[in-house]
C-alpha cells in the first residue's frame, strides 16, 4: 500500500529589517522551504464558502504537515510540480486548523490553508 506523501514548498516569510523614516517596520520577503505539504483542489464547497466569505475564488487547497509553526496567512508560497512548470499562489484568509492530539499518528498533516492565483 503506497503512503501519501507531501511535496517541498516555498513559503515567502517577511522578516523586518529596519524601520523607515516615519518609524514603520519595513519587511523583506525571505524564503523559507517547507516539507511534506501536499497540494490539492479545492471541493465545490470550498469554492463556494470562499466566495461568499472573502470574494477571491481558491484555486488550491495547501495541507501542512504537523509541528510546523510558520504563518501562512496571506503569504506568497510556490512550487514545481512533476512536469516542471513553477506554480505561484498567495494565501488567504485563516489556516483552518485540526487540534494535532485528536488527528491520528499516521496522517501528518493538520492544517489547511486556502490559496489563489498569484500575480
């Protein structure tokens, strides 16, 4: 029986690296690779509710393996797939988070997080 398995991701995270003249923290894109998430489509459900809440339509849904502690809320996140064609996406809205006790031990991932279509 084959094992699902995730693929390795580009999380752009903003790290400050100073402060403008006005006092506001100014923020560089650093990026950050992340393990074992898996990419998939989103359910008609997922892309009705997420048009009706944010008014952006999903065009992938993003699973994040357990013990990862990056914020993925509205974040640039890119990927290769098989064939070698470059994926860019930005998230939104909250992650929706699993409580990872109750999540059995051989599913990794307890997270989701909803993106769309970059640039």
């Amino acid at each position: 029986m084959a094992r699902i398995s995730g693929i390795s991701v580009i999380l752009y995270d903003e790290v400050q690296i100073g402060e403008d003249n006005f006092g506001d923290p100014i923020y560089q894109e650093v990026p950050v690779e992340v393990e074992n998430v898996l990419v998939g489509e989103p359910t008609s459900d997922d892309i009705v509710s997420s048009t009706q809440l944010f008014g952006k339509t999903i065009q992938y849904m993003l699973g994040i393996p357990k013990g990862d502690t990056h914020d993925w809320t509205n974040k640039k996140v890119s990927w290769t797939d098989s064939y070698g064609v470059t994926h860019t996406v930005q998230t939104f809205g909250f992650p929706i988070t699993g409580i990872e006790a109750n999540i059995p031990h051989q599913l990794p991932w307890h997270m989701k997080v909803r993106c769309e279509k970059y640039g």
